[in-house]
C-alpha cells in the first residue's frame, strides 16, 4: 500500500484522473484501515495532536495576514526600498526567508505568489525568475527554524531536543545565511539579463481590512515574544516552558476570538493539508508496525552526516519530504543518532524542494497557485537552476553539520 501511495503521490495523475496529494494519502490511510491492517483505535492514537493543532494554529494566522491585506503591505514597504532587479531579488530572498521561518513554509507560497507575479508585471521582469526566488527563498529560509515547515516539527517535536530554536539556529543560521548567497548567484547566472541595472518603482500596498490587520499584527507579537521566551528558558530560570504548539494556538486566539471574520478566516484555512497530516501518521503507523523499515536500521545511506543529507534530498524527490522523516527519524533515533544526523535529516528533507518541483509541497502550492494567473514553472526549468544549486548547498551543510561534536 505505501509502494502504491508514493507511486501516486510521484505522477498524482492515471489516466485522465488527477489526485492530489493528500487525497492519496488519505486514500492509503483508509485502505489500511478498511484492511484491518491498523486498528481503529491505533489509528487514532497514531494521529500526533501537537502537529495537527500546530499546523492550525499557524494557518489561522498565515490567513488572517493574507485576508486582511497586512502581509502584502507590509512586503510592499519592504520591496519599496528596491530601485534595481537587484535589489528586488535581494529583498524578496531575505524578506520571504526570514518570514518562512516563522510562518512555515506553504504559508508564504500561498501569499508569496501573487505577489511576485504582481512585481513581474509591474516591472517587466521574467515571472520565472521571480517564482524560482520566491520557492528558493521559502524552502532555504524554513531550514533554520523548527516551525519553518512540517518535516522540521515533526524532527522538533520526535527527536527530544532540548530547545529546537536554540539547536536549529546555533549550528543552521551559518549555512543558512550563506546559502542565501548561494541562491542568489545561481539565480543571475542563468537569469543574467535580468539582473541588469535599471531604475524600479514600487507602490505601496494598501491595507484591506484594518480590523483584522491589527488582530494579526497581535498574533505576530505574540509569536515572535512566545519565541522569545522559548529560546530564554534554557538561559533564565523560572521562565515557563511551554510546546511548540501552544505558540502556535495563542498566536491564532485574537484571530478566533474578537475577529468578525473568524468564520471566513477558520473555512479557508488549508484544511487539506491538515487532513494529508492525519493520513500520514495513520499510514505510516501501519507500516512501522509491520517491522519492514525497521530491518532497514543499519543501512549504510544513514551512517554520516554527509549520506543522510543526500538520501534525505534523494528519496524526498520520491515519496514526499514530509512522509520521509515521518518514516525515517525513528530509525535514526532507534540507533541512537546523534544531533548532527537528527539536523542533517531535517536539513537534507528541506533542501529537497530546492531540486525538484515535487521535492517540497510549497513548491507545487506556488506553481499551482500561479497557473491561476497563466504562469507556470515545467520541471526542467525548475531542475535546471534547483540542481546545481541543490549540489552546493548539501556540501555546504555538510561541512558545517559534521563540525558539530
């Protein structure tokens, strides 16, 4: 059953049928129940409420700041600084990087999208150029943070670091930062007309909805003081202590409890992912019980930093990042890994969306999100930029990753 998940979630389309990914996997997870081969009640069990109230959580928030217009204003004043491409691509790396960091990743490929299509219309610019920017930005950014993207909780929440914050930033936030460079200089080395100086000018966004702008503005604080205090307990006592998602649910409070448009806000949430993660704990349950991977334990491909980064990127192009170390980190943890290996599987299954399209689902979020306004990425002319670009930063975590003791 799960040979037959991937497969699907690899070509998501038989015949003139076209799936999405998480109805896939919600059809592995009923298939496995239907068979008996988990239990209802282990199924359910199986079922991790803090990521699931987590990914709420945050999603309440990414809408709140999409719907009231707040985002797109405040990424207008950023871009507005921008007088050349150069600038603008600059601004667009850091700014959707940084912001990915805290918001995950798929939050800001919803979001991010329009808004770099708008930049390509109103400048001129080549949409392509921008859309790589936009999903190289997203993915690299999101390594450095343990609420960056799924896979990064789930490594956060199973691997019992002791502070995530702390452990994710202090051995990634260097070759984080210098694959932003990375980025940058393989982007104007197969876009070089692009990069040619010329005078831009950028409007300013309005806000939509003020009401629900300052309710989001409330939700941001809080993220960023709860981070805070996340990150100072391990240096000051009797500071309280409190889970991942816990930031997540007070974050999304102002929104659900004084917002008129709560409603509005909760159905258009991307229920669809939170329903492709309950799947995916039900399924891969099933298959962990069977003992199959387990044998799998002392496989080479898992035995230094540099090897768990390239099966990481490697089997993500497969079966999907998230799936992968929802699979895999028990193994690691099983054979008692070490931090290095836990961040290199974090790293190596994040990176992936940096190869291929359907390395990472913002990817295919963005692309789907700008086929809407007749724009589109084809896999070659993704691959082609995400290759060599993928290449070097695996060698660059790989040096920084195996200094660690």
């Amino acid at each position: 059953m799960l040979l037959v998940v991937f497969v699907l979630i690899a070509v998501r389309q038989v015949g003139r049928l076209k799936f999405r990914i998480w109805q896939v996997m919600l059809f592995g997870a009923l298939v496995v129940l239907i068979t008996g081969q988990i239990s209802l009640l282990d199924a359910v069990k199986s079922i991790n409420p803090d990521v699931i109230l987590f990914l709420f959580g945050m999603f309440v928030v990414g809408e709140a700041l999409c719907r009231s217009g707040y985002l797109l204003h405040v990424s207008s004043l950023l871009f507005g600084t921008a007088r050349n491409p150069r600038m603008l691509i600059i601004a667009i790396l850091l700014s959707m990087g940084i912001l990915s960091a805290f918001l995950m990743n798929d939050t800001l490929a919803i979001i991010g999208t329009p808004l770099v299509l708008s930049l390509a219309s109103r400048h001129r610019l080549s949409p392509k150029l921008l859309l790589l920017t936009l999903c190289f930005a997203i993915t690299t950014g999101s390594v450095v943070s343990p609420i960056g993207n799924p896979q990064n909780l789930l490594v956060a929440e199973y691997s019992g670091l002791g502070n995530p914050f702390i452990s994710f930033f202090t051995y990634l936030a260097i070759p984080t930062l210098i694959s932003f460079v990375l980025v940058y200089l393989i982007l104007k080395l197969f876009y070089p007309a692009e990069f040619q100086v010329r005078d831009l000018s950028l409007a300013i966004e309005p806000v939509s909805d003020r009401d629900l702008a300052l309710l989001s503005k409330v939700s941001l604080l809080l993220i960023f003081f709860m981070v805070f205090l996340k990150i100072a307990g391990s240096f000051i006592p009797n500071v309280p202590n409190f889970s991942l998602t816990v930031i997540a649910l007070v974050a999304a409070a102002p929104v659900i409890l004084f917002s008129r448009r709560r409603v509005e806000v909760i159905k258009y949430i991307d229920w669809p992912t939170l329903v492709f993660f309950a799947a995916m704990f039900v399924l891969m349950a099933s298959v962990f019980s069977t003992g199959f991977f387990q044998s799998f334990v002392d496989f080479p491909a898992f035995s230094s930093v540099p090897e768990v980064l390239i099966s990481s990127v490697v089997i993500s192009q497969f079966i999907s990042n998230v799936p992968f170390v929802a699979l895999f980190e028990p193994l690691l943890i099983h054979q008692g890994t070490n931090l290095a290996s836990i961040l290199a599987l974090a790293v190596g299954s994040t990176i992936a969306g940096n190869l291929t399209i359907l390395g990472a689902a913002s990817n295919v979020i963005a692309i789907q999100n700008a086929e809407k306004q007749g724009e589109t990425l084809t896999f070659w002319e993704f691959f082609r930029v995400g290759a060599p670009l993928t290449v070097m930063q695996i060698i660059t975590y790989s040096v920084f990753l195996s200094l660690i003791p």
